[in-house]
C-alpha cells in the first residue's frame, strides 16, 4: 500500500466534508447541518487513515481534535437552539447532534492518546451515568423521548467503555450492571403503567435502560478478548 494512503485519504475526506458542508451553510444557512454534512463525509476517511497509519497522532494530534470536536459541538447545539424554539426538546435534538460529532474523536483520543491524569475512570462513571439518568428523565419530561434515550445510551456507552478500558469488566460487575438496567427498565414501565397518557415515551426509555448495560458488557468483553 502507499505510504501515503492514510493522508490522501485524510485530504479526500476533508475535501469532501469541506465543500457539501460549505455548500449546506450558504445554501440553507444551517451551521449543525453543515457539521453534520463534514462528519458524514470526512470521518470515514479519517477512520480508514487512523487504521492504516502506524501514527496517527503525528497527523491527527488526540487532544488538539478533540478539542476541535468539541467546539463544533457546542456550536451543533447553539444552532439548533438558535433555528427552533429554545425547548428542553430542542436542546436534547441539538445535544444528540453534538454526540454524533463529538463522541467519534474522542474514542480516537482514548485510543491513541493519554487522557488527562484529572479525568479518572470514577469521576467519568459516576459523571456518565448520572447524565445519562437526566438525559431519560428529560426526554420523558419534554416528549423527546427519543433523541433523549439515545443521547442517554450513548452517553452511558461512552463512560463506562472509557472506565473498561481502563480497570478492566470484573466478573461480579457483568451480573450486576445488566439486572440494574433491566430493574431500572421494569421500574420506567411500571412508572408508566400507573400514570395516565401515552407509554411511548417510558417504553422508549425503558429499551435505552435495558439494552444500554447489555451492549456495555458485549463491547466491553470483546475488546478484552
């Protein structure tokens, strides 16, 4: 392969997101869309390029993209906040959004960088977690269910693959962690049962629960294999 495979495919990508990403921002004058649009067109380029390069942090330094990715976050969720009504329903649309351009980079800077001696595998669990509960809690509150359970999935996957990569998946949290997401998922459904109105929004939540511990003990113990 040539050598230079992985930065021609850094170039293509960025070339790529670049122009229909610009085109998206003249054209419709949608900041989020036009991120969403490079992310779409560039990441898998960058993925090809950091599996084929024996360095990928001499071009793609962790903490100098994560920064960068975290900064077209923000700026995701100010523009959608900015084009709808400033709603809980709103933020938790713009929020996944950011997810979607933030959490790719960062497994990146996990994976090839030294992430900084504050961030304690802890402070990200309890901090993961606890996020994750408000992002269910909000999703029902505000009728987004959806963009709030996949946000809190998300969010859930990302600190505690972060924590496992670290201290490893003991045998006694592989038992524990799946039935504390399937009684949380019960308790959502019965929650939902004994209100009035519509289940879809506790189901909803319920299957982010449920399937959010599972997923974590899958992924973690492959990657451990």
């Amino acid at each position: 392969m040539n050598r230079y495979a992985p930065e021609l495919a850094l170039v293509a990508g960025g070339l790529l997101g670049t122009v229909f990403g610009g085109f998206v921002l003249f054209s419709v004058g949608e900041f989020y869309s036009a991120v969403i649009v490079c992310v779409l067109f560039g990441y898998p380029f960058a993925a090809y390029a950091i599996y084929n390069d024996d360095e990928p942090t001499t071009v793609l330094p962790p903490r100098a993209v994560t920064g960068v990715a975290g900064l077209a976050g923000v700026g995701v969720v100010l523009d959608v906040l900015r084009l709808s009504s400033t709603t809980l329903g709103s933020l938790l649309f713009g929020f996944l959004l950011a997810l979607v351009v933030f959490l790719p980079v960062a497994a990146y800077a996990t994976q090839y960088g030294t992430p900084p001696t504050w961030l304690s595998p802890r402070l990200v669990e309890r901090t993961g977690t606890l996020l994750a509960v408000g992002l269910l809690a909000a999703g029902i509150a505000s009728g987004a269910s959806t963009a709030g359970s996949i946000s809190a999935l998300l969010v859930f996957l990302a600190a505690t693959l972060f924590v496992a990569r670290s201290t490893g998946v003991s045998r006694r949290r592989r038992s524990v962690v799946p039935v504390a997401g399937l009684l949380t998922a019960a308790g959502l459904l019965a929650v939902g049962v004994v209100r009035s109105g519509s289940l879809d929004p506790w189901v909803t939540a319920a299957l982010a629960a449920a399937f959010g511990p599972l997923l974590y003990i899958v992924l973690a113990t492959s990657a451990q294999t």
